[in-house]
C-alpha cells in the first residue's frame, strides 16, 4: 500500500504519496493519531488510550475509542495497527513529521538543521484544543519538548549562518528564534547586528522597536544596558558608516528596504503592540477594493476618522496584506509643516520607484512629459519652460504624473498611500480628484487618509472627496469608535501578560468611560498605567482623565537631552533623520544616540526606515503647543543651521524646510531668500497660488532687511509676483504692487533688476489700457535690459511691443519688434516667449494683409506650442489662423482652425478669445445666425473680464452679424457701442471694424447716406493704418476704388 504522509506541527494535514489531500478526521481521532506517533510503532493499551481521551466510565470510553479507530481506518486505511488489546500507528505505512524532525535533529547537519526550520511550522496541533485534563497535559508536556528541540536546533543553525557569512539566511533564522520567545533579548541583539552586517540598519533600529514592545508587554521591563548601548551604537551610525562598515566585514547587502522619505514599503510596517481591534468590517471594505483595483475596477479609496482612531493602523494593516499578495505599496504623507511645496505627498511617495527603476519608467516618455515631470523631480533633468504660459498646463503636469504611476504598475499591482491629506495643499487635492478620473483601468490603488473633522474646513479636501464620489471613482470609509467589548479587548491584548482577569475588567470599563472608544486614547492610558506600576500591583493606580494630561506627563519624565530632541523634532513637524536632531541639538554623537534611544524606548518616537517620527501626531502637538515664542524660534534657527550644514551641497533639496524654519526666526534675509526660491519652484509646478503667498510672506519681511539690500531684494520679488499674478487673472492687482513699487527704480541702480521690473509694468499697464504709459516702460525696460545684456527681457520686451502696437494698430512697427523678439529669444531658450514672439509677427502681418508670411509665422509658433506642449499657444496660433483663413475666404479652414483653438483652451481667457475669432470665421462662412450665438458668448465674457480693447473689436464683428439676420436695431446699438469702446482704447483698427458694421446697417436699413459716411470713415481709418486688407474690401462694400 502507498504511504501516507502526517503532519502535526502548526495544525494536522494529511496526504497521500502523489500530494493529494486526505479529509481531515474529527479532533479526537487527531489527538489519538498524534499520540500515537511519538514514536510510531509503540502498541498502546486501549485501556490507556479510553482513559487518555474519554474520562468516562471504562465501557463508554471503549466504545467512543472503537468508533474513533473505525473512523480512522476509513479515513487512513492501514495506518493503525489494532488487535484486542492494543492500538499503534504503523512505522511503514505512515511518514511523520515529528518523528522525521527528531531525526534531523541529531544528525544535526547544516543541511538537517535548515531542513528543521522549514518542517516546524508550529506547535503540535497547533489550534486543537480536545478538553480531556490527561490529554491537554501529554500535550503540553510534548508541545515543550518539541519547540525545544526546534528552538535548538535553530540556534545551532543560526551559529552556522553567521559564521558562514550568510547574514540573509541567518536573518531569516534569526526571526523565527524571536517568534518563538520575543523576551530573548540575546536573539533580539544577534538579528540586530546581522541586519547591520547585511546593509539594513533601518530594518536594525527597528528591530530594537520590537523588542522594547515585547519586553514591556511580557514582562514589564526595559532591555538590557547591553542591548541599549548596541542600538546607541547604530544609530551613531550613517546608512553610509553602516554600509562602509558592512562591506569591510565582507558581508555587503543592499539596502533594498531602505525607504525614503515616504519611501517604499516592501515588507513588514510599523511595531505594534496588537493585532488589530474592532476593525475586522472596515478591513475587508479596503480589501475589497485593493481586490477591484487588482481589475482595474477601483482606483481611489479615502479613510476618513478622528485623530487617534486608527486609520494609519488600517492602512499599514491593508499594505502589509498587499506586500503579501506581490503589491508595490509607495507611501507619501503630507504634513502641517510642509504645505509651502505643491504636491510634495505625490512626489515623497513616487520618487523612490523612479529611483530604483528610473531607466524602465522613462522609456517611452516623450520630451513634454518628461518636462513635466522634471517640475516635480528635478532628477529627470527635463528642459521644463517657462510656467507662465497658461494655467491650464497644471492638466499637462497632471497627466505626465498619472502616466507613471500606471506605467509603476505595469510589472505589478501598486497601492500608492497618500496620508494626513487634511494638511495637503490644493494642487495635491485636485491631483487627487485627477487620478481618480484617469487610472481606470491600471492596476493602481490610490489610499488616502484624512481627519473627518477636517473636512469641512477645507474646501480643496472636501471638493476633491465629493467630486470623487459623485463619479463613484472612490469607496470612502469612515472610522467609528471602538465599542465598548472592542475596547475592553484592546485592554486586554495592552495588558501584561499574566494580568488577572478582574483587573484588567475593571480597567477596561473606566478606560473605555475615559477613551470613548478611541484607540490611542486606549493606548495612553495603558502606557501611563504600566509606566506608572511597572512590576507593582495595578490595583491602587488611579484612570487618568485626560490623554493630553498623559502625554505631558510622561514627557515631564524624560533626560533634559532627550527633552531638547523632542521639542526640535515637534517643531520640525514631519519625519527627520537623527542626524538633523544631533546637530540642531549640537550634542555629542554619544550623547544624542543615548537620548534618542531613550525616545524610542519611551514609545514617543519611533523608526521608519532610516528615519524618525512621532509615533502619533497627538504627541507632537502637545509638545509643541506647550513652546513659548523664544523658545519655539530658538529651535527652528538650530534646524535652519543644522539643514544648511547637512545640506550645503544641495541646499534645493530642502528650500522648503529651510524656508518654513527660517521664517519663524528674525532672521529675515535668510527668510527672504528661502521664501523666494520657494516659490519660484511652486510657480514653476503651477502652483500659482501658493507662489504668490510665499511672495508676499517675503515681501512682509522686507522691512526688516538691511536697507542697503531692500529695494534690490523688493523689486526681484515684484517681478517674479508679476507673472504668477497675470496666470491667475488678477491683472489689477499686479499693476497695483508693481505702481506701489515703482520709487524703489530710483534708488537701484542695477539695470539687471530694474530690466525685468520695467517690462512688466508696461505689460501690465497696457494690458489694462495705457498703452501710451505703457510703451514708455517698455521703453525705458529695453535701455536697461541692453545695459545689462538681459537677451531674455530684451526679447520679452520686443514681444510686448510688437503686440502693443497691434492695439494700438501700428502694425509695421509691431512686426519690427515681432522680428527682433523671434530672433533673440530663439537665443535664450526662452521657447513659450520664442513662440509667442511669431505670433506677434503673424498678427500684426495679418493686419497688414499680408497672408502668406503671417501664416509662415503663425506654424512657427504653431509648431513651438506642439513641441513644448503648451494649449494656451496652441490655442492663439490655431485662432488668429482662422482669423486670416476667414478673410482669405478659405472659411471652412479657418472654422475648423476657430474650433480647434476653443477645445484647446486652457483657460477662460483664451477661451473667449477663441470664440470671437471662431463667431467671425462662421460670419465670413454664411452661417451669421451661429456666428452671432458665438459671439454674444465672447461679447459678454469679455466685458466681464474687462477686456475692452477685444470687447470692441468683437461688439464690431457681433454688430456685422447682426445685420446679416436682420436684427438692425441691434447692429446699430452694438457698432455705436464698440466704435465708443474702441475710440476710448485708441484701437484703430477695431474702429474701421465699427465704422464698417454702422455703415452695412445704414445700408440694410435703406439709409445710404449714412452709410456710405460710415463706410468712408472706415475706409479711411484703415489705410491710415496700412490695413490694406480691410481697406480693399470696405472699398468693395462701397463700390469705389
């Protein structure tokens, strides 16, 4: 007969030679088999076995015994040898693996010895519980003695692989001795050094995280000095000092779990003191949908909760679970310190993928994506251009990122875990929102968290949260309290082990009056009780009412060294590196590693990665609410210093942090430049918003710089306020603080700073209807910037001229200046300014008549706008296009042109623009009915905007149409209206358009008199212009030549 193979150790199993599994039989006739086979062969009384199994009268326990054999030998035929008297399992029928452990056991071979780790995969019928008092005691008695054996035979294995230089497979080894007695303090420093050995100092100091937790919890005492000073020694360390150290051994290891800041989790997640409480319905919520994104079914899911409730539990519980299926888990937190940078959570948590596969992820990205991209990580090296083009470029950005996350996800499943987003700033948020619309499809799970609280206060957040589910793209959980039998499990689960059941019960019910089920609460008070007693009686310790009261108090407790690590790491408000606390703190490496060691044995900090971080929020915040003023700014200009002696090499790297430290400081110049690079970078990721706050913030602080710097640091700022202010619309306003500032160009003298504050004042003034004030400081900025031999003010200046001298309808000059600005912004690099330079030339050659060379120049800025991917470009060169497609008479071209610049639009402002042009081209075409619909849009967007030179001209093209369908009053009313707009603007050539629409409704109306004043005026006005275009065809309209 084939034999059959019984396992025991970790739970029974059963199978036949092939592999097939056997039924499993009830647990009595487990318990019987088990016994049985220690060792196999042995006849046993059956007399011995009713009493073992059956503590019932002998005749009972007999007949449950013969009932429990016949079982057997249908289940397992031929394994049980039986005869009157006596019952054996039968050694050539029956492999089992207790008895092959043993055997490994003694021979006691590296190999053996590895093999025993494998088979013992838990205690003898591990789960089985059969209530007979004879039984149970056996079976403990053998359980001992065969964990023993494997716990021995691990060591001896472990000994082996560290001797061996095999610091991975001793790694290994050396987990599986701490599951078996986590108290083992000389097991807990063995896997810390090998961890060290193998490159993974990280996975080091964590492990001494685990073991403090263990100590607590069993036993209800601190490590050993020993293991103490190992951890001191460690942390000392630099990842690059482990490194050097592990490679000199002989024993290099790469440091793949090493995350970033963020980072990538690839195996286990944070220490924890219990499974996970009360949460088993919420779990599975998430699970189901890191199950549909597997499909490419779900792409967001957002939990929501209190402070404390446990939601960073959760997700750590769903990403060790999604590491375990052969998920990628990237996780980006934002923090209450860190909003000056958009999009910082995203980046936090991506840029360690496209670290380890940035070669893979970049192929196949064109040149405009990686652009993008490069706005957000500088690493990529793109030539991103300037992002004053359009805000509509923010959907550009938004789209590079969602294309790599889906391709992080093309070798397998990724959940990307974006946390606190309460604290994200808007960019993150609408990215969000974004990601949710775009990833289906991708293997990608987005799991955001955020304090419910929070919500309504801010808008981004819960406009994000609710445009995704109203487009059922996210499954949003909310976390409840725990209830009252969860807490009192919770209690339980923190409670020393040993903790008699009355008083645990008795904890239980006050903890739960004082926590209201919130599980840090819990937590707290446990500590603050264990801390309170350590080995005394439990009993006499009052329940504190307060967690806040709690924290301060165990914070009270702590060295004056480690008391000073704490503030710094409150205010710096995120996760630090050791490093960055020892030098702001300036100790002694000795000294901080003893007061660091101190903070995570206290359970305040605690270790991510190579990293540190409070080990809840709640902590930081008490800790930085009680800082006074003095004391606060004294810490953050310890962490400025300290990040500029860290950092000196690549200060960029933390702008923001330095920025944020150094504007809670007096220290205004540092604040001012760290503001001010700051918000050049979120200008540079559209973050318009927030560039001009961080401007502002720095301009608030100019009066306390050294005069002889503040005029010169007042106007840099003004001009990099200006384009961020004219994306966002806020025109006025621009002008306003660009006038406000003008006295500071008297007493600067640098042509350099005065060039570019020049340019924008006349941009602004004559975007706003001064062109004659205007031209003059654009004047005045083309002398400076030609002092200074500023090529790309020079050209920008050009630009705005060439383009002011089409409202101002001087088309030969602007295409003189149009000219210049192409050929030397073509020098700078300034590719959106290059591309608008011959956009100015095509519109004002346009208004020439000249045709063919304004189409030439419009491809080329056409052409400009493709490569660089910019829609507010695009969309001008597609509609000023169609405007001289229309009056070519090529109208079907030129509506096709119109449409396509309106669905390119980026922005409101170009988008009425577009549908004037396109209202115009539908005129010409000999649709005026849908040309006049077009335009009342535009017509109206613009007076809105305040756009008066464009309102007049197309009020003029709306007045035309409206003749053509007979709507006279109308078009006498709107052609009065915009030759009073276009006088008062001084747009010549909008007034011919006027003149001309007053004269074709003189006409429609009979009045041909009236008309053909009308029409001479127009004609007039447009040859005084040189529109000899429009001047030929007013002719027309007349009949004269």
């Amino acid at each position: 007969m084939a034999r059959i193979t019984v396992s025991f150790l970790g739970g029974f199993a059963a199978r036949t030679a092939d592999g097939t599994a056997i039924r499993c039989p009830p647990k009595k006739a487990q318990a019987l088999l088990a016994y049985l086979a220690l060792p196999p062969g042995r006849a046993h009384p059956r007399d011995t076995l009713g009493a073992l199994l059956w503590e019932r009268p002998d005749g009972r326990a007999r007949a449950s015994l013969r009932q429990t054999l016949r079982r057997l030998a249908l289940t397992l035929p031929g394994a049980v040898v039986c005869d009157a008297s006596t019952v054996a399992l039968d050694p050539a029928r029956v492999d089992v693996d207790m008895v092959r452990l043993e055997s490994l056991v003694r021979a006691g071979t590296p190999e053996a010895l590895a093999e025993v780790a494998a088979l013992y995969r838990g205690d003898l019928l591990e789960g089985i519980r059969v209530s007979e008092p004879a039984f149970e005691e056996w079976l403990l008695t053998e359980r001992e003695r065969l964990r023993e054996l494997a716990i021995d035979a691990l060591a001896r294995l472990l000994r082996h692989e560290r001797d061996a230089a095999e610091p991975e497979a001793a790694i290994r080894t050396a987990v599986r001795l701490v599951a078996f007695d986590a108290t083992e303090e000389v097991v807990h420093r063995t896997l810390m050094r090998l961890y060290v050995r193998a490159g993974r100092r990280g996975a080091a100091l964590r492990q001494y995280q685990l073991c403090v937790a263990a100590l607590e919890r069993e036993l209800g005492v601190e490590p050993e000095l020993e293991t103490k000073l190992l951890y001191r020694e460690i942390l000392e360390r630099t990842p690059r000092e482990s490194t050097r150290v592990t490679t000199s051994s002989g024993h290099a290891g790469s440091d793949r779990r090493r995350p970033a800041p963020g980072g990538v989790l690839e195996a286990g997640v944070g220490v924890h003191e219990t499974d996970l409480i009360g949460r088993d319905a919420d779990l599975d919520r998430v699970r189901r949908a890191l199950e549909e994104a597997r499909h490419g079914d779900r792409r967001i899911a957002v939990v929501l909760g209190e402070a404390g409730i446990g939601k960073t539990r959760l997700v750590e519980e769903l990403a060790a679970d999604a590491v375990r299926r052969g998920w990628r888990v990237l996780i980006g937190r934002a923090h209450e310190s860190e909003r000056l940078l958009p999009l910082n959570p995203w980046s936090d948590a991506i840029r360690p993928a496209l670290a380890a596969d940035r070669g893979t992820l970049e192929r196949g990205v064109d040149a405009v994506s990686r652009a993008e991209l490069a706005r957000v990580f500088p690493e990529l090296d793109g030539s991103a251009d300037d992002a004053t083009s359009a805000p509509g470029n923010i959907a550009r950005l938004f789209e590079a990122i969602v294309r790599l996350i889906a391709r992080v996800a093309e070798r397998r499943p990724l959940l990307l875990v974006l946390e606190d987003l309460q604290w994200a700033d808007e960019m993150s948020l609408s990215l969000l929102a974004f990601a949710g619309r775009r990833l289906s499809g991708s293997r990608v799970l987005v799991l955001a968290t955020a304090r419910d609280e929070d919500v309504a206060e801010s808008s981004a957040l819960s406009q994000s949260l609710a445009e995704l589910e109203r487009e059922r793209c996210a499954d949003v959980v909310t976390l409840s309290p725990l209830s009252r039998s969860d807490t009192l499990r919770l209690v339980r689960a923190l409670s020393r082990t040993g903790t008699e059941d009355s008083i645990v019960a008795r904890f239980g019910g006050a903890i739960w009056a004082v926590s209201e089920g919130n599980p840090f609460a819990v937590v707290e008070t446990m500590r603050a009780i264990q801390d309170a007693t350590r080995a005394d009686d439990v009993r006499a310790v009052p329940i504190p009412v307060r967690v806040r009261d709690l924290i301060v108090r165990r914070v009270e407790r702590l060295s004056p060294a480690a008391l000073e690590l704490l503030r710094l790491a409150a205010v710096i408000g995120r996760e630090f590196e050791f490093r960055l606390l020892r030098c702001a703190a300036e100790l002694h490496e000795r000294a901080a590693a003893e007061a660091m060691e101190e903070l995570v044995r206290k359970r305040l900090l605690h270790e991510i990665g190579e990293r540190f971080e409070f080990t809840h929020d709640r902590i930081r915040r008490v800790v930085d609410k009680a800082l006074i003023g003095p004391a606060r700014e004294r810490l953050h200009a310890a962490l400025g210093r300290a990040l500029e002696t860290l950092y000196a090499d690549d200060l960029d790297q933390v702008a923001d942090r330095l920025a944020y430290h150094y504007g809670n400081t007096a220290d205004a110049e540092k604040a001012v430049t760290y503001l001010i690079g700051v918000g050049a970078t979120a200008a540079s990721r559209y973050a318009h918003e927030g560039a001009v706050s961080l401007f502002q913030q720095a301009l608030e602080r100019l009066e306390r710089l050294r005069a002889t710097v503040r005029d010169r640091r007042a106007l840099d700022i003004v001009v990099r306020l200006a384009p961020s202010l004219l994306v966002l619309g806020r025109y006025r306003e621009a002008l306003e603080l660009l006038v406000e500032h003008e006295p500071r160009t008297g007493r600067v003298s640098d042509t350099a700073a005065t060039a570019p504050y020049r340019f924008w004042l006349g941009y602004f003034r004559d975007l706003l209807g001064d062109p004659a004030r205007g031209a003059e400081d654009l004047r005045r900025a083309l002398a400076d910037a030609e002092c200074a031999g500023d090529l790309a003010t020079i050209g920008k200046t050009h630009y705005e001229l060439a383009r002011a001298a089409f409202w101002t309808a001087e088309p030969r000059r602007g295409l003189e200046h149009g000219r210049h600005a192409a050929a030397i912004l073509e020098r700078t690099g300034e590719r959106w300014w290059h591309g608008r330079a011959h956009w100015a030339v095509g519109i004002n050659q346009g208004m020439l008549g000249d045709f063919g060379p304004a189409l030439d120049a419009l491809s080329r800025a056409g052409a400009i706008a493709d490569d660089i991917g910019d829609p507010a470009l695009q969309s001008y060169a597609a509609f000023t296009r169609g405007w001289i497609d229309a009056m070519r008479g090529e109208t079907r071209a030129a509506v096709e042109a119109c449409r396509r610049a309106v669905d390119r639009s980026p922005s409101p402002g170009v988008t009425r623009q577009a549908l004037g042009f396109l209202g115009y081209a539908l005129a010409e075409a000999g649709d005026p009915g849908e040309a006049v619909r077009v335009l009342e849009q535009s017509v109206e967007q613009m007076a809105r905007a305040g756009s008066r030179a464009y309102h007049g001209w197309m009020m003029a093209v709306l007045a035309e149409a409206y003749a053509r369908v007979g709507r006279l009053d109308d078009a006498r009313a709107g052609a009065s209206e915009a030759l009073e707009i276009t006088n008062g603007v001084g747009f010549r050539y909008g007034t011919g358009v006027a003149r001309r629409a007053l004269g074709r409704a003189a006409a429609a109306n009979g009045d041909l008199h009236a008309a053909t004043q009308h029409l001479h005026e127009a004609v007039r006005t447009f040859a005084s212009i040189d529109a000899r275009f429009e001047a030929d065809r007013t002719r027309a309209t007349l009949g004269v030549r």
